[in-house]
C-alpha cells in the first residue's frame, strides 16, 4: 500500500466515522465516504484489546497485505477499517475471507 493510499490523520479518521456509511461483520467494522480523489486511501486501527504494539501492527500489515492483493471494484472512497477484538483468534485465511466478503458486499451496492 502507498503513503499516498494511507489515511493517517486522526480528524480524517474522525470525519469519516461520524459521516460515513457503517459495514460490519464479526471482526470488522468498515466506514466508507466519497473523497475527491481518483484512488481510494484506507485507515487501519486495531483495538489495544487485540494485544500489544507487536500484535496490532501484524495484523495491520496482514490487513494492509490482503487489500493491496484484492480488486476492489470502486474508486474514490475514503475507508477506515477498525478491529474488534475477536481478531486476535483469527487466523490469515479468516481474515481474508471476512474482508473479501464484506468489500463484495459494499462493491454490490455501489453497483446498484
């Protein structure tokens, strides 16, 4: 994933959370809103109750991992993913299967 796709500042996270439209499945909720650029930027948060810095960042980089090898059918969304803590008893092929679906999910609406 590029610097450039990376949504890093907390008041963007923030904006994103109050206005966007909220996903969720059993280890995910995913908040999507447009932005007014040509790519998609993606904010990754893994909750302290997954475990320590160690733990978290591995499962950002395997999340980071699963979206950079994912087509991703829409363009020009802001999307921030946060954690629940159930993640930590997950394994890899888990994760991608919950993240595959719930992108399917949203990418079936945007189609509509």
């Amino acid at each position: 994933m590029k610097k450039i796709n990376i949504v890093k500042k907390n008041t963007e996270f923030n904006n994103i959370i109050k206005i966007g439209k909220k996903y969720s499945n059993d280890i995910f909720y995913i908040y999507i809103v447009d932005n007014s650029y040509p790519y998609n930027r993606y904010g990754i948060s893994v909750s302290k109750k997954v475990g320590n810095a160690v733990t978290r960042n591995l499962y950002k980089r395997r999340i980071k991992d699963i979206i950079d090898n994912m087509y991703i059918k829409f363009c020009g969304k802001d999307v921030v993913i946060i954690s629940r803590p159930k993640l930590k008893f997950c394994d890899y092929n888990y994760i991608k299967d919950s993240i595959i679906k719930i992108f399917g999910m949203i990418g079936e609406e945007y189609e509509k």
